[in-house]
C-alpha cells in the first residue's frame, strides 16, 4: 500500500478522478454501451465493459490481506523492503542494528533465508497447520465469512516482487522460494469453498517505477528482476504476464491494482484488460477490474485509499481500508481501529454508493492475531444480525445526517459515529428506506431530512426497528411528521446492545421523492420515476452525464433545490438549443445532451461558513475597497448575496445591500483579506464554487488560487479571509461553506 512519499500524487490523483467523471452524487448508474462481443485493446472497447456488476454492488464489503516476506521482519511497515535502503530511515537504522548493513543483508534474505545478527534464521517460511505449522487457509476462510464478507483474496504480489503462486515468469515465487506452497492456488481453493467471490490483489507496478530506487544496482540477472532493475520493455512486458498468469491461473471475480499504473506502458494496460475481459466473458462471469490510477471510470472502478467520498458519488466506487493506522502489514506493536471506527465508516461508505474491501495484517508463520479477528467478528455480528439494511441495498438520494462528517478523498480515517448521525439506504425494489442510527439516540428519533417541506410521507405503510435477530422486527407507533423532520417513537431504552440501529420504513409503494437541498435530483422517466441522478453545481458533458447514470437524451423530469436552475443543451458541450428549467418539471420532451446546474442569478443567498455558523457580510454602504466581513445572520439585505454565472466556470458574488462583488484583491498569502469592490470583470472578482459534499463548497479566487476562510470560531464581526485550500483529512471547515436561498 501507499505510504506518505506518494501521498500528495495519490491524492492528486484522486482529485482528477473525481473532477474528471464530474458526478459527485448519485443513486444509480448505467447508460453503457453494449459490451463488444470481443474486447480489443483500445480505450473505446474496454470502456465498454460493465464496470460494477450488480453482484459487486450487492455484496458490499469484502476481506485481502497484506501478508508475505515484508511480514517477516514486523517492523515499520509493509515498504520495510523500500525504507531498509534508505539511510536514515527508521528501517534503515533497525536493519543496521538487527540484520547488518543492507548491502551486505539485502532484502532477498527474507526470502532466501539468512542468520540474523543474533544468530536467528529469518525466511518467509510459513507451514501449513496439517504439517505442524500455523497456517490454515480454511481457518482465514471460514473467518472471512464469519465476518460477513461476500469476497476475499490475497495480495498476491506487492511491490516487493515476490510471487504468491507458482509462476513460471517469476522465479522470486512462493513455490520455488519460501515455504514451496502455490499460495494463491490454497486461497482461491479455500474461498471458493466456501462460495465467496474471488479478489486478487497486485501492486507491481510500482516495483519496477520508484520502489526499490535507494537499492544497489544489481548485476545478476534474477536479481535484477527482483528489484525492478530490468529495461523498460522487460519491465513492461513482466508486468503483463504476471497478471496474464494470474487471470490463468485463479479466474479472479476481481482483480484490484495498486498506484503508479500511469507508469506502465498504456499499451500493455489495454492487453491486460482486453485479456481480462475476454477471459472473463469465455468463463461466463462478471468482473471487475479496480485502479487508483491508470484505467479511468467507464470499465473499471476507481478505488479510494482508506478514505472515501463526503457525499454519494457516481460511478459505484470502492475503499480499501486497514484495520491499523501504522501498517498494513503485521508489526510488533500493532494497533487496531475500533469496531465503531470500522463498522460506522463501513455503513457510511455504503450509503455514499461504495463498497469496502478491508485489510487485515497476518503475522509471518500464518497466524491472524486474536485482537483482528474480534474486530472481523464484531462486523459479521452485526451484519448477520443487520445485513438486510447492508447487503443488496442501493444508495438513496441523501446519504444521511448528523454532526459527524465522514470521507472527503483518500486518506481520511475511520471515524465512529454518534446517536445524532444517520445513513440512509434503500431496498432495490425502492420500496423501503432504511435509517441506521450510529448509537441509540433514546425514547425519541427526530430525523430531520424527512421534513415535510422536503418529502411527502403520506404513503408510510409501517415503522419498525430491526430487532436483535436477522428477519425479526420491532413495531413502533406511526412517526409524527411535521416541517422540522419525522418524528420516532422508539422504545424507551435501548432493546439490545449493538453498535448501530437500524429503522426500517416500508412504503405502500416507491419511496416519495425527496427534494435535494443542492443541485438537482434528474430522473429516466416522467413523473419523478426511474433511475435517478443527484447532480451538484457544475457543468456535465454527455460523457459526465452517463457516468452520473444519466446518459443524454434520457432526461424526463427533473427536481430543483431552491435557488438552483438547469440549463439543457441539444448537443454534447454545451452547445445546439437550450433551455432553462427554473421550477421543477414532471414531463421533459427535450433531448438533452449536456447540461448545466448553476444558481439562479436573482436569487438571494446566504453564505455560511461551517466551522462558526457566521454569514458573509458586506458591512452595508461601505466604500469600494473595504473588507468583508462575517455576521451573525438575522435577515438583514448585507448579508445576502447574488451568485451570477459567469458561463466560464466562475461566479461574481454580488451584495445585495450595496451591489458591489467580492473581490480577492491578487492576494497570494494565507491570511489575506476579502474585499469588496464595483463589478470591472477582473479576475480577482471571480470565484469558483466547487461542492465538496453534503451541501458545502469551497469558494476559491480565480487569481489568488486561495479560498474563501472564516479564520474558525471567530467573534461576529470578524473579517473574511482566504487561504491554501486542504483536500480529505487536511480539509479545515474554516474553508467550507453553505449557500442557502432565502
């Protein structure tokens, strides 16, 4: 896995991906175009290639495991075989101190075996349980279902270059190397067993782009191999018969790739994928194919390292999570995450239309630490006893509420939940909503997303809490809705110990439509019917529109959040007829290709930063020049603002009072103030609202860069400043903000 040398490009990488398929909230997705019956190795063919199959977004969560030679020496961390090279590293100093220099006690040891300096032998040398060791592939199996994973699967090679399987490119393998067992064939043998899909992870590709550069250069020729020190073409080649052997050899149901896959000859990308699917398609099963980088959104699905998005996010996603902070891999020391870290951010991430893959950390001789299989049993309890609101459920059109905000990119950690927050999902049949409340919130649940100025409920059959046993369930009196929520009479305390409670509500027929508080909620079929799309502020090509699950010309009617509006346009980029949708729409007969979601230009809004609840204040008739400043909003016309699209991507932030723009006055220091000045068209006038979920945008200056920052919890009155945005778990809610019509 990544480690923080290649932190900042991961994260980059993640912000591309997501700007680039644009769709940052939705319920469901599809438009392909058909799969070719033979896949060729060109972008347009592999594209074409079902990226999530309903059996991926049905099982939901699933188990791999960091476990090889880097596991021997249990220390630092699975890129021991990079840091042990790198002087002054923690590796390095340990390596020097326990092993000896690492020129004269290189990393192949491990594999080979050796004599540390203490005279004891080291070797990735695991034995099977039958023969008196430790290791038991059905034990890790059995343990995968008993914690309520649908698929499971080793890392069958990490950026170490050893080989997990008996590999016939690759003489650095488990079968001719180590402990002489085909790894990879035991674990699909036994997860097949037991009726589980099938993942194989592989992280080469950084092998032979970055990971061993602080090693020596090797003059023997299987050396070289193993520490990526072949050519370019050899490189290259070795990268795609690796995966073309294991595609052979295990017929992967997934088959997940780590980082620096832009690295690898984009030519023997396409071979693998184009070799993937067509294998796939002669096995008569559905694939997926993940990356970080590298593939794109149309035929393979984008993963989040230990992260996730902050809102629902389209197209159908995946995270891979630890169960440690410090490693993937087993150390001595290890820590652990919670069951309520790990469990609240599995159920966050379903409702935001993601699936988790987990890691868990064996030690070297096959052993899985007691303290990770209570935290894998701790999930399959409450996903045996609560699997209905989980498994085979689809994303609603709000992913939930409450205080605590999970996600926003990669790198984000696990975060437990309270008995204020919620996270909806739905049944497939869209009949039934469920609500799990991440903590018992007492006699009395007021669910404020389902208020009656945002849904109608008049179609609410019946209220249950699920019980303690899967397919039980405890009636509750009919809720009470009014324009402050729905209001839920549960039991007057807790009627079991879980770490999460699920509400279920059924509907005597589709669950109603729930107006979006943001953008637009886009609907397949007339009369609010159909597959449906939440789509935020921006602009959405035919491309962006399919990837949101909407392709063009499917567009039948459509809900606006207030102060929102929707440009169409006949042709893709914005171009052709067009037509301004101000008010909701419960018929469209227009064959929209492209679309825009911008504010309405006459609307007031008002701009509330996160952190402090203060509003953007232009201080009333004040002279061109002066600082803005932040409020306690009561009403007043000088915190009320004008968003007027500027058709570039940008928007001038008018002030009601005195009708003069923010203005960003070409600071580019942190810290800088906010001004107001007469509109003139400069750049600094112009602002980009980017959604960063659940309703909050970044606001950022066209020419500072900078965006806009409350300075935290300030007094009101306070100025408005600007500041280097954060992005995942360096992002400050200083530098997020509502905007609400009023």
């Amino acid at each position: 896995m990544s480690q923080p040398i290649s932190r900042r490009r991961l994260l980059a990488g993640t912000t591309a991906v997501v700007a680039a398929t644009v769709a940052t909230n939705v319920l469901a997705a599809g438009g392909a175009a058909a799969a070719p019956r033979t896949y060729e190795p060109t972008w347009d063919s592999v594209n074409r290639h079902p990226a999530a199959p309903e059996w991926f977004r049905d099982a939901k969560f699933g188990i791999y495991f960091h476990w090889g030679v880097f596991s021997v020496p249990a220390y630092d961390n699975e890129w021991y075989p990079r840091n042990m090279y790198q002087s002054g590293q923690k590796a390095n100093r340990h390596h020097i101190a326990t092993y000896g220099s690492p020129s004269a006690w290189p990393y192949h040891n491990f594999v080979n075996g050796a004599d540390d300096l203490a005279g004891n032998h080291k070797e990735f040398a695991p034995k099977l349980k039958s023969e008196g060791g430790a290791f038991d592939p059905d034990e890790w199996a059995q343990l995968f279902v008993d914690a309520g994973a649908k698929y499971a699967g080793p890392v069958a090679e990490h950026h170490d270059g050893y080989s997990m399987w008996d590999s016939r490119v690759n003489e650095w393998n488990s079968v001719d190397k180590g402990p002489r067992l085909d790894l990879l064939k035991l674990f699909t043998d036994a997860i097949r067993a037991r009726k589980l899909k099938l993942l194989v992870a592989m992280h080469h590709a950084y092998n032979f782009t970055g990971f061993y550069e602080h090693a020596p250069a090797q003059s023997d020729p299987s050396l070289k191999k193993f520490y990526g020190q072949l050519s370019p073409e050899q490189e290259n080649q070795l990268w795609y018969d690796k995966l073309k052997e294991v595609v052979d050899r295990a017929r992967p149901d997934i088959l997940w790739q780590d980082f620096n896959l832009t690295e690898v000859d984009e030519r023997q990308r396409l071979n693998f994928l184009a070799y993937y699917f067509n294998q796939a398609d002669k096995w008569g099963k559905e694939v997926v194919a993940t990356y970080k980088d590298g593939f794109n959104n149309h035929g393979q699905v984008f993963d989040f390292e230990r992260g996730g998005p902050a809102d629902l996010t389209a197209p159908y996603w995946l995270t891979d999570d630890s169960i440690s902070s410090s490693s993937w891999c087993y150390t001595e020391g290890i820590g652990y995450y919670t069951l309520a870290q790990m469990l609240h951010s599995f159920i966050d991430r379903v409702s935001k239309n993601g699936n988790m893959l987990l890691n868990i950390a064996p030690t070297a001789d096959g052993t899985i630490p007691q303290g990770q299989r209570d935290l894998l049993l701790g999930i399959g309890d409450y996903l045996k006893r609560f699997g209905e609101s989980v498994y085979g459920t689809r994303a609603w059109t709000a992913y939930g509420e409450g205080p605590t905000k999970m996600g926003g990119g990669s790198f984000t950690k696990p975060t437990a939940g309270t008995a204020r927050d919620i996270r909806f999902t739905r049944d497939k049949a869209g009949t039934v909503l469920y609500a799990t409340i991440l903590g018992w919130p007492g006699s009395s649940l007021m669910v404020t997303t389902l208020s009656s100025d945002r849904i109608d409920l008049d179609s609410l059959s019946s209220a249950h809490l699920l019980d303690s046993t899967a397919g039980s369930y405890i009636d509750l009196p009919t809720p009470a809705q009014d324009e402050t929520g729905l209001k839920v009479t549960l039991p007057p305390t807790a009627p079991f110990d879980a770490p999460a409670y699920v509400l279920k509500l059924r509907f005597s027929g589709r669950i109603p439509v729930l107006r979006p508080l943001t953008g637009a909620l886009l609907f397949k079929d007339a009369g609010y019917r159909g597959d449906s799309a939440v789509l935020a502020l921006g602009s959405y090509t035919a491309e962006e529109l399919t990837l949101a699950g909407m392709p063009p010309r499917t567009l039948s009617s459509l809900k606006l959040a207030p102060g929102y509006r929707i440009i169409g346009y006949s042709r893709d980029d914005f171009t052709g007829t067009s037509w301004t949708f101000t008010a909701d729409s419960t018929d469209i007969r227009k064959r929209i290709t492209s679309l825009k979601v911008i504010l309405t230009p006459s609307a007031s809004f008002r701009i509330t930063n996160v952190t402090n609840s203060l509003a953007l204040d232009s201080g009333g008739d004040v002279p061109g020049g002066s600082d803005l400043k932040q409020r306690t909003w009561d009403g007043d016309a000088d915190l009320q603002w004008h968003a007027i699209d500027l058709g570039n991507g940008y928007y001038k932030l008018g002030n009601r009072t005195n009708g003069m723009v923010a203005d960003g006055w070409g600071a580019t220091t942190n810290g800088a103030t906010v001004r107001q000045q007469a509109w003139n068209g400069h750049t600094n006038q112009q602002w980009q609202l980017t959604h960063h979920g659940d309703g909050r945008y970044f606001i950022a200056n066209r020419t500072t860069g900078l965006v806009l920052d409350s300075g935290g919890n300030v007094p009101s009155g306070s100025v408005a400043k600007q500041w280097k945005r954060g992005d995942g778990e360096g992002t400050s809610t200083n530098l997020l903000w509502t905007l609400t019509a009023d």
